[in-house]
C-alpha cells in the first residue's frame, strides 16, 4: 500500500512540474514572435509618407533581423482619421500619421497649438521649431497626458489655398470667399480672422462642392492639391503658409513603454531616419508640383513678407483667445520654439 501511495505522490508531482512549466514555455515562445507593427494611414498609396512607412519595415528588419514586422496600410484601409485616432488607444492600430489636427481632436486645446496660424511661417522655421527648439517635445508633453506619444513628424506640407475665382492677397480678397475647411475650433478661428467664411466639410464632398461652386477655395497641402489634380479645378494657387499642419507619428504611450529597451531604441531611432528622408523628399517634391501646376495653366503666386505680416496682424485675436482658452503659460512655450531670425 505504501509503495501504491508513493507512485501516485510521484505521478501528481509529475504532472504538476509538466503542467507548470507550459506557460513558461509558451511565455518564451511568444517572445521570439516578431513586434508586429500595423501602420494607418488615410494618405495616399503613392505618396511619400507611404513610401518611407514601408522603407521602415526594411531598416528595422537590417538592424533587428527577425523582431519586428511591419505592415503598412494607406488610403484608409483601417478606418477613417477618427478610427485610426481611436484605434491607436485600443490596440487595433499601432501607429498612424494623419493631420495634426486629428490627433489633437483627441489629445486636447493645449497639443492643438501646434496649428496656431503663422506659428511656424515657412518649412525652415517649422524644421527648427519642432526638432531643434523643442516643438516635438512640447507637442508630447500635451499628448502623454491622454495616452499618446508622438515619435516624430512627416511633413504633410505648408497649408497654401487653391481656389476656383482668383489668389488671394489679404483680407478683402477673401472676404465673403468660401473656403472649405477641416473641421475644427482652431481652423474656423484663423480664418474668420483671416476675412473669409470658413466652411467645414468632409474631404469627400471637397471636388463636387467646388465644381458646382458649392464652395470657393479649400486650405490644403501643395501634395493633396497635386495628387487629386485641384489645380484643374481650381486653378488660382496663393502660397500663403498659412499654417504647418505636419503629419505626426503618433503610437500608444503605454504600448510603447511596453517595449525592451533595446528594442523601442532602434524603433525610434529608425522612424527619425525615415521621417527625416520623407520630410526632405517631399519638400522637394512641393517645387515639382509647383512646375506641374503652372505648366498646367494654373496661376501660381506666392505672398510678399508684406502681406504676411499683414496676415499676422490679422490673426493676432486668434492668439488671445488661445490665451484664455489654454493659460498664457501655454502659448508661450509655443511661441518660444518659433525661431528668432
């Protein structure tokens, strides 16, 4: 009876030991899966934001062999901007690029100063701002408080305006001037200040509204404005830079703590390379489409420092409200990246 009880004392401790060691195991298995990295973006296929979101996937492949896979999906495969937006906090989306815009809906009045009107007045000061004087930063600072993080920037491009009647120099140009816009407090702010009747709508109704005349002119990038062809439609083209309007880079902040150490370096360090080459890339694609527009009988004209400055004066109100919407404190940290010429 003795030796029975000890065999089966044996059997269960067996069984216990093999039963234990499973999950350890499985835990080890799972470790040695690639970091499957799912990219959202509502951007077109062909763009450069697209190409240099695949580019990600070869780099992090060289430098990390095996640990990581990423998968790219443009022109809203995984759901509209809101779905990305939301999609990014319930884990269905890792990261996504889209207006900063979107992201700030989200995140809060503090994170949407970025898009303040002639915060940033042209590429140069919107490069020195952001990743030389502390804009990236200051961005993140506002996002972590909802559960982002932005790892970097694409460049979208200068907000510049086409329209289908004429180019617009100050305010009485655009007085009465239906512009489409995005919809949101900030963008109906500036161009109420501006002289113009801002127009929310979705990017859906944008061709069919200004071929019908529906709406004058939209806000945009020289990107957009090129890969829809807007110029045949609406062919008065005014470089006004009115707004930076970038493209962030933004993940989970908890997903991203989540990572070993090792790993989430090469994987920021990794999309700073792509961002920046994209950034370069597509700055020198907005002179080609510059070119095409003209060639193409679109009438192409650019604002004198004068009328900027003009513009500046105009949306000075903006600020104020901004002020007494977010705190002094937080425009001026703003306002303290722009660059000092």
């Amino acid at each position: 009876m003795l030796k029975k009880i000890s065999l089966l004392l044996v059997i269960i401790l067996s069984l216990f030991t093999f039963i234990s060691c499973r999950p350890s195991e499985s835990k080890k298995e799972d470790s040695n899966l690639p970091i499957v990295i799912k990219i959202g973006s509502t951007d077109s296929s062909s763009r450069s934001t697209n190409v240099w979101s695949v580019e990600l996937g070869k780099i992090l492949e060289e430098k990390a062999p095996g640990k990581f896979q990423v998968e790219v999906y443009p022109d809203g495969q995984l759901g509209d901007t809101p779905d990305l937006v939301a999609g990014v906090k319930l884990g269905t989306v890792t990261m996504m690029f889209d207006l900063s815009a979107a992201i700030t809906a989200a995140a809060g009045p503090e994170s949407a100063c970025i898009d303040l009107p002639y915060l940033y007045p042209t590429y140069d000061d919107w490069v020195k701002g952001t990743f030389e004087n502390g804009g990236l930063e200051l961005f993140n600072e506002y996002l972590k408080k909802q559960g982002y993080y932005c790892i970097d920037m694409y460049y979208n491009g200068m907000r510049q305006v086409a329209s289908v009647k004429r180019n617009y120099h100050n305010s009485d140009d655009l007085k009465g001037q239906k512009i489409r816009i995005a919809q949101n407090e900030l963008n109906v702010d500036m161009w109420q200040a501006m002289g113009a009747n801002p127009t929310p709508m979705s990017w859906g109704e944008v061709i069919t509204s200004l071929s019908q005349g529906t709406i004058d002119a939209l806000d945009h990038s020289l990107g957009v404005f090129n890969d829809f062809s807007l110029h045949k439609i609406a062919p008065y083209i005014t470089l006004t830079n009115h707004a930076s309007s970038p493209f962030p880079i933004v993940c989970s902040l908890d997903w991203i703590n989540s990572l070993p150490e090792d790993l989430r370096q090469i994987l920021e360090e990794s999309v700073h390379e792509v961002a920046k080459k994209q950034r370069e890339e597509e700055r020198a694609n907005e002179l080609k489409y510059i070119e095409r527009f003209k060639s193409e009988g679109a009438t192409v004209e650019e604002l004198t420092p004068d009328e900027v400055k003009a513009f500046q004066e105009k949306v000075k109100p903006v600020y104020d409200k901004w002020r007494k919407k977010v705190g002094d404190e937080v425009v001026d940290k703003w306002l303290e990246t722009v660059p000092r010429n």
